[in-house]
C-alpha cells in the first residue's frame, strides 16, 4: 500500500510538474526544451595537429559563469570563461600534443574586465610560447586591450583596411547632479576621506582636485605598465611607445607595421595559410575572409569545457569568489550578498575536507555593514583553517575591508585596491513632488520620528547623527586595517581618506603583500596548509546548470544585461543606464558605504 501512494504521489507531481512546464513554454518552447536533451556534440573533442583559437570577445569572470540553455542547444561553451578555465587551458595545449598553436582572434569588442585580469592571461600566454609552440594574432581594428595580449604573439597580423589603438588611457566620469538639481531630487552627502569621490557623481559637475590627483596616478601607472610590457615584446621601448600615443594615437595598418607594432598586414585567408603551416593540412586557396574553418581548429571556450575533472583528493583548497557590489541580505546576479556570502563561508568551517582557503575579491565594496558582517565570518573561518586572499581587476573600500580577514593578500600590479573611506548618501524628493502638486504633512512623537523619510531634506540634528555613523564606521574601518595590516592607525590614516591604489603602490605602502595572480595565491594556500601536492581545488558558490538556471527563471523575473553596442552614442546612453542601476544597490540599513563608484572602465 505504501508503494501504491509513493507512485502515485509521484505521478501526480510528474503531472504538476508537466503542466508547469507546458504553461510557462507553450508548445514551441517545450518542444525546444527536449529537442536540447537530445543533441549531442563531440564539438569538444581534440583532432590531431589542431590550432587553439582564442576568441578575444570571450568574456573572463572570477566565479564560474551558469550555462544557458543556448550554449546546450549549440553545443557550444559559454562565451562566458571564468580566470582559472582560461588559464588552465592555455596551460594545458602547451603541454598537449594535439595542439600545434595559437590563434588570438580578434572581430569583436573584447570582453569586460580589467587589465589586472588581462595580466594574468597574457602570463599564461608567454607560458605558452615559451614552450615552443607558436601564436598568431589577427584582429581588424586592434584595440589597445586587445594588443595587450597579442603583444605576446610571435605574429601580428592587422587587416590591410583595419587600424590600431595605441592613444593612451582615459577614465571619462558622469555627474548628475545638475539633473538632479534639475529635477527636483535633492542630495546631501556626509562622509568621511578627502579622497573619497564616491558621491561626486551627485554633487558636482566635475571631478575634485583629489579625485583627479588619484585617477590620474592610477592611469599613469597602468599605462606605465602596459607601454613598458607591449615594448619589451616587440623590441620597443617605452619611449617609443609613448611617442607614438602622444603624437599619433590612431594607427593605420600601414603605419602600425611600420612602427613595429605588426608583423604583418594581410587578410584573414593569409592567417589561414599560416594556421594550415602549424596544422600540416594540404593549402586550400580562398579569397574568401569569412572561411575561418579550414583549418583544423578548436575554440579555447570548447576545449576548456573538455578537460578532465581535477582527481579528488581528502585535501581540498575552496576557492570562494566574492565578485560584484557587496549589498545586504542575499544580493541579486552579479552581487554579493553579505548574509549570503557569510552562510556559505560557515558552510565552509565544518567541511573537514577543506584545508584551506582562498578568497577570490573583484568588488568596489559597497554596504558597509554587509562587509563588516562577510569579515566576522572570514576570521572564524581563518582561526579554523588558513584564509588566502586574491585580489582581481579591483578589491577596493568594502572589497578591501572583506580583505583583511585573510593572513596573505595576493594583488597584480593594476589591480585597484585601497579606497579606506565611507560615506552615506540621503536622497529626497520634497521639491520634485511639490513642483508635481504632491505634499505631505507628518504627525510624530519626536522630533526624530521620521529621520529616515526621503519626503524632505535632513536638518542640521539629523545630519549629525547620520556623520556620527559615518564616522564610527571610518573609525572601524582604519582599526580594522590596522590590526589586519599590523600598521599603527596613524600610518593607515596616512594612506586613507579614500584614496585608491594601484595594486603595486599597495605593495609599497604595505595594503598588499606580493604581486601575484589567482595560481600564486592558491600555491601559496597549498603551501601553508602543508598539503604537499596531495590536494585538490573546489570552488565556491557552485554555478548553476541551465536547468537549474530555466528552473530559478519560472520563479523570478531577471533583467538580463545590457548588450553592448559600438557606437559612441549607444555606448554612452548604455553607460547611463549602467549608473542609475547603481542606485538600488544603496540598501545599508545605516545608510554607510565603503564603496568605489567612479568608472573603472579605462579606455
């Protein structure tokens, strides 16, 4: 009798279920769905004598991107990497015999993420040649991000009608306060840190003299870096490489070569010729640009997805990546949640199979106490098992405070750190209301009562208290980085105030420990754990399966991201809209951030 209600419970949920399905997909879409189950791809598999192409609009993450039911159907990987997929294959088709070479290929806009991350592939692609095997780099229009990474190539190829970028630099911010103004919205601002220009956007209309000071050093000692690593790999100097940006900026294909920046000008059907060299295959002439797969070949997205599971081992290195604005509560796509984040840092405590830990920081900060709440749960977790931090493109304000529960901080040169400063912003919208004939009229127990409102502005009491917050958190702040850094508060206030740094100045002033990227770290937690080479990696929150994915997506509605366009005037209105999706993410209960706001975006 049990039996008989199990399977009949089962039937009716399998029915449920079915008419769930069909409700939300209609015919087509369920149709859609098991025509997905179906295909199978051997998309992945490695031929003989085969050229990695190394797609340069493929976007590289921290934590492992969810697949989509898109990549299922295809039976192509994500255009999505995380760092350690990218890595860990260029570093395997070094090693693997099937893989002859490399191609850069660049048509699009490359991915979104900063040179920090940029270093550490183009590391893993030096590794690569180093090994003897050869990387051809072809792109149309190279970008200054683009060549940094074909910079490491043994050919550099640009099309005959194509150009190059080498100008230099620049950080391009967006204030609103006029609008506001405008508008009828009002601003008052109180904060903590000369440096801290993270409200400027709505206060002013241009930058601070201390928020240019910064912006300007964090640039002059990126593109330091950058000129200085693209002429040592082609026999330039930074000097002439400077010469260049100063005076031309925009190369044409001829003049690129001519400078020595290209090896070669030429169209695609001359990449194929030489990717058929390395290959072996017999020559098969076109004219044609777009037959880009006459050569045996395999995109480094599908080539990642086939490479073997790591061997489990008792001994497990967690890799926990805090990537996005720290928010309160659970956090959306793309955020970190400060409950979330700290449940599954105690999760953590109790797995005996975890000897140590890494802690993967690409973030702007955000709530200040959300990150007070992440860095209780790093400490315990660190008095249990040793916590190593790894710094990305930027760990900055919150990012940095999250940072100093760990006992090692790994950053690369242009990873942007620092930012020691909070801050809180009080929004109302008494005059645009009351230009709409919109009033209010309040009755209270207190004068305070009604504090928090946005129907008015605060007055001067009320400002003293939300200073007072600000304050007591700037207070935590540099006590928090003091015992982390083991400096005198003294010293940390002689590097705070919200000033940002590169993440080699941070070394200097001793934010930072080492240089180093994600591999570093992880040898280095390995290392302290005393696990030998007896361990294996894990990493954490664990992505999502497109099922899982179509699952979450009946219960909830996402806003997918903005697709991003070429041109100057869908860039900048895209920019916009990127800046005002900011704003949701103000959900401190005290109303206090360590944040970084300005555009990282340096073009």
């Amino acid at each position: 009798m049990g039996q008989f209600f199990k399977q009949t419970f089962a039937s009716c949920l399998g029915t449920l279920l079915g008419l769930l399905a069909f409700s939300v997909l209609g015919v087509g879409g369920l149709a859609f769905l098991l025509l997905s189950l179906l295909i199978s791809s051997d998309s992945s598999s490695v031929k003989e004598k085969s050229v990695l192409v190394f797609n340069l609009a493929t976007n590289i993450s921290d934590a492992p991107p969810s697949s989509s039911l898109a990549d299922s159907l295809t039976g192509e990987s994500t255009t999505t990497l995380n760092l350690r997929q990218v890595i860990a294959a260029i570093e395997k088709a070094a090693l693997d015999d099937n893989i002859v070479g490399l191609l850069l290929y660049g048509r699009d806009n490359i991915g979104e993420y900063g040179y920090a991350t940029l270093t550490e592939v183009r590391q893993a692609l030096a590794k690569f040649r180093q090994s003897g095997k050869k990387i051809i780099a072809y792109d149309m229009e190279w970008t200054e991000k683009e060549y940094y990474l074909a910079s490491v190539a043994e050919t550099v190829i640009i099309n005959p009608v194509g150009r190059m970028e080498i100008n230099g630099l620049s950080s391009q911010q967006t204030f609103f306060a006029d609008a506001l103004e405008k508008y009828g919205v009002g601003v008052q601002v109180v904060k903590v840190g000369s440096f801290k220009g993270a409200v400027e956007p709505y206060t002013r209309q241009d930058l601070s003299v201390q928020n240019r000071q910064q912006l300007q050093t964090l640039l002059d000692t990126i593109w330091s870096n950058y000129s200085s690593t693209v002429a040592k790999s082609r026999n330039l100097t930074p000097q002439q490489v400077q010469t260049i940006s100063d005076t031309q900026g925009i190369l044409e294909a001829t003049t690129a070569k001519e400078a020595g920046f290209v090896d070669e000008v030429a169209y695609l059907d001359r990449v194929i010729v030489l990717a058929k060299e390395l290959t072996g295959e017999a020559k098969n002439k076109t004219n044609e640009e777009g037959n880009s797969s006459s050569f045996s070949q395999i995109s480094l997205a599908n080539y990642a997805s086939s490479l073997d599971e790591e061997e489990n081992s008792s001994n497990q290195i967690a890799i926990v990546y805090a990537e996005g604005t720290i928010v309160e509560g659970q956090g959306d796509r793309g955020q970190i949640g400060g409950d979330k984040l700290a449940k599954e840092l105690r999760k953590l405590q109790g797995k005996e199979e975890v000897k140590a830990v890494v802690l993967r920081i690409n973030s702007p900060g955000g709530s200040a106490t959300a990150s007070e709440v992440i860095l209780r749960e790093i400490k315990h977790l660190d008095a249990t098992k040793p916590v190593i931090i790894s710094m990305g493109d930027v760990a900055a304000s919150g990012g940095y405070w999250i940072a100093m529960g760990g006992q090692r901080i790994f950053a690369d040169n242009d990873t942007i750190t620092g930012s020691i400063g909070v801050f809180g912003l009080l929004l109302n919208i008494q005059k645009i209301a009351n230009n709409n004939g919109i009033d209010w009229d309040t009755v209270k127990t207190g004068e305070l009562a009604d504090i928090s409102t946005i129907t008015r502005p605060k007055n001067p009491q009320e400002l003293e208290i939300y200073q007072a917050a600000v304050n007591r958190f700037y207070d935590l702040f540099i006590e928090t980085v003091a015992k982390g850094r083991k400096l005198s508060p003294d010293k940390v206030r002689t590097v705070a105030q919200g000033r940002v740094w590169t993440g080699k100045d941070a070394v200097k002033i001793g934010l930072v420990d080492q240089i180093g990227g994600l591999e570093v770290a992880v040898q280095y937690a390995a290392k302290t754990a005393k696990l030998g080479d007896d361990w294996s990696l894990q990493e954490y929150p664990r992505s999502q399966s497109w099922q899982e994915e179509l699952l979450s997506n009946f219960l909830q509605t996402y806003l997918p991201p903005l697709t991003k366009n070429n041109h100057p005037l869908t860039q900048e209105w895209q920019n916009f809209q990127q800046e005002l999706l900011k704003l949701p993410t103000f959900n401190d209960p005290h109303r206090v951030y360590a944040k970084l706001l300005f555009n990282l975006d340096f073009r």
